[in-house]
C-alpha cells in the first residue's frame, strides 16, 4: 500500500497518534490532502534530520499534552498547568513570562473558563515570589457583608462570633502574591479600602487600631467589561487604574481550537488515572472533530466537563462521535458558514505548514505556492506570528 492508506489504517486503530509522512513523491495538493485527513506532518524527502526531530519531538508534545520544554522540569516549568501550543497562547504566556519577575499589577481579562487562575498561578511561580504563598480571592464567593474581615483580619470580640483574632487573606499573601478573581463583582464600598491598602500596603483588622505592613504583588481577573464599569459608576476609575497596569487577555477556546484536542487528551488521562473503571482511552476521529468545531461557550471549564461526561459513559475504549454529540446536547457547531469554514481550514493550514518548515516563511510560502508578501498577507489576516513556531523548533532542537 502507500503511505496514505496505510495511514489510514493505521489511524481507524489508533485515531489520536501522530503520524508522520516522509515521502520522495510529495507536492503541495498532497500535503493538503494529507493535512485534511488528519496526518500530523508531510516531510518531503531528501529530508533534513533535524527538522524530522524537531516534528516528532512536537508531535509527543501534541499527545502527550506536555510542553517539551516541561519534560524535565527546566526553566519553562512555571507554565507546566497550561495545556497547549496555539500562537495565541504562546504570545501571552511569552508576554507573561516576560513581565512576572517585576512587581507590577497585573489585570487579565477574559471570558469565564479559560484559565485566569492558571495563568495568575504560572505568573507566580515565575517571579521571585515563588517559594511565599500564592493566595487566590474569588470576589464572587465572598457576601459582601464579610469582604472586611476576610481581606483584612479582625480583632478578637470585633463583632458577634469573632471569638479569636484572625489574619485576614491578605496578610496571609505576605510576601506572595495576592489573586483577587472576579474583581469587578468586588462591593464598591469595599474597593475605597482596597485602593488605599494599594497605596499604604498596610491593612487594619476590623475592631483593630493597629495598621499591619503586608507587601504581596497583586494580580486580578475578571471577565467584565471594566471600562464599562468604570463609565457606569460601577468601579472605582482610580483603583481600576491601580490594577491595570498591564491587561493580558486570555483567548476563549474558540480562537484556540488547535489546543482543544490536547486539552481533551490531558483531561481523559486525569479521569483515567483516578477512575481505574475508567475504560475510555481515546477518541474517533468523528469524535474529535465535533469537539474541535463545537463552539465552546463555557470554554476550558466546558470542554473538560464534556470529556468528563463522555469518560463515564464510554463502554468501550475509543470514545464515540454520539457520545460526544449527546454531551454537546446534539448541537455541533451547525451555523458555521461556507466562509467560515474555509477560513478555519486555511488557517489550521497555515499553523501545519509553519510546524512543518519551523517557522520559516520563505519554504512555508513556497510549499503554499504563495509569494512572500501574499502568503504574510494571510498570516497577519489570522494573527498568527512565525517566530512562535521557530522559536517552538529551537526549544525543541
């Protein structure tokens, strides 16, 4: 047989293995047609050995769902809870690693599910605060009768049941990092005393007369429009300031779909590893592909629910596309238009191509049999940057 039936045999038995073509008969409409049916890279030969490492070192990346650069806990392994490889995340999380060593306040702004905590998390672990206490605050979970004593201590007999003084969340923090989630659910009477305890980094317990000193990096979150809020009366303006000094915006789901198959397979080897009844181990390509074109709107959170669901209904060890379609509640994507569809393929192209020739426009342009200015055109027109994939290839050569 050749190389694409046998690639398609073997991926009926194993749907989520890479597979990687080297072939002396190669052209572009094949590389397409490879690319469409699921092969993981087409390498043409004579191939260089190196850039043959570099896909198969990625393509344990993809299936594993581990960075490369985490698998001996080096100097990346601050973002070792961050599952994915998208040009987007990998811009914010260079954005974020570049900024973490400094004090600086730090708002990040995104849709709910997507990881905010995660990333607060991986910014911490980045900074010189590392080894002091990462304290996450979610605003929402706190009634807005206890934001005081929660945040700032109180003194013993302060009020009824405070039957011992207590260290609040923020003292707690001294020395870390402070995580205030869901910030613009914070009570607005409380965000004056906020403010100044930005101002004075000292705190005073409730029913205290004592200010206490507490230095801690603060980083916020939320998925509101705090401009708007600022504009509705609803924030304080001055604390907003205070808080975005820099905003990094997490992507939704929708804009990473190159990263859902990695998270699903990261979430189905959780559930496996603590649920031994656990049969399922792998997912159809049917399957795959409806969660790859779901539209998400619970994002992270969404999916991994979704995976969880399909996990403990599997009876047999690949996960089927109706057992994904009945948790998706029968209702893939189905309003996905001509246009939208051809730009989501064209896109998913040019991240292979580039993952094919590491980030090198003048061969990826060739390949796609486009010039230099034209095939940029398209790159800038999806927001994909190729450093992203050559610098991909150098952590990995």
């Amino acid at each position: 047989m050749d190389g694409m039936a046998m690639f398609r045999q073997l991926h009926d038995k194993y749907p989520t293995l890479p597979i990687i073509i080297l072939t002396a008969h190669g052209s572009i409409p094949d590389a397409v047609e490879a690319t469409r049916e699921g092969v993981f890279s087409f390498l043409t030969k004579p191939f260089d050995s190196q850039k043959l490492l570099a896909e198969i070192r990625l393509a344990l990346q993809v299936s594993t769902g581990i960075p490369a650069s985490n698998d001996e806990g080096g100097e990346n392994n601050w973002r070792k809870g961050i599952i994915g490889c998208s040009s987007q995340l990998e811009n914010l999380l260079l954005e974020a690693r570049r900024i973490a060593p400094s004090d600086v306040s730090v708002l990040i702004q995104s849709p709910s599910g997507t990881g905010k905590e995660l990333l607060a998390q991986a910014i911490h672990d980045a900074s010189r605060r590392a080894d002091k206490p990462f304290v996450a605050i979610n605003c929402t979970a706190i009634p807005e009768s206890l934001f005081e004593s929660e945040l700032f201590g109180h003194a013993k007999g302060a009020f009824t049941g405070a039957d011992r003084t207590r260290d609040g969340l923020i003292k707690e923090a001294d020395g870390g990092t402070l995580f205030l989630d869901e910030i613009g659910d914070m009570p607005l009477d409380f965000q004056g005393k906020l403010l100044r305890f930005l101002q004075e980094k000292q705190v005073r317990p409730v029913g205290s007369n004592e200010m206490q000193p507490v230095d801690v990096r603060v980083l916020s979150a939320t998925h509101h429009d705090l401009d708007h809020a600022v504009y509705t009366g609803k924030f304080r303006e001055d604390l907003y300031y205070r808080l975005n000094v820099i905003t990094l915006e997490l992507p939704p789901l929708s804009e990473r779909r190159e990263d859902i198959s990695m998270l699903a397979n990261h979430f189905l080897r959780q559930i496996h590893t603590r649920d031994r009844n656990c049969v399922a181990r792998s997912y159809s390509p049917q399957a795959m592909a409806l969660l790859t074109m779901a539209k998400w709107p619970g994002n992270i959170r969404q999916l991994m629910n979704v995976v969880e669901q399909v996990a403990v209904l599997a009876t047999t060890p690949v996960i089927s596309e109706s057992l994904v379609l009945r948790a998706l509640k029968g209702e893939p994507d189905k309003t996905e238009s001509f246009v939208q569809a051809q730009r989501r393929f064209e896109r998913d192209y040019l991240i292979k191509i580039l993952q094919m020739t590491s980030g090198n426009v003048t061969h990826a342009s060739k390949q796609a049999g486009r010039n230099r200015t034209e095939f940029y055109k398209l790159l800038h027109r999806h927001k994909i940057d190729p450093k992203q994939y050559r610098l991909a290839a150098k952590t990995m050569s």
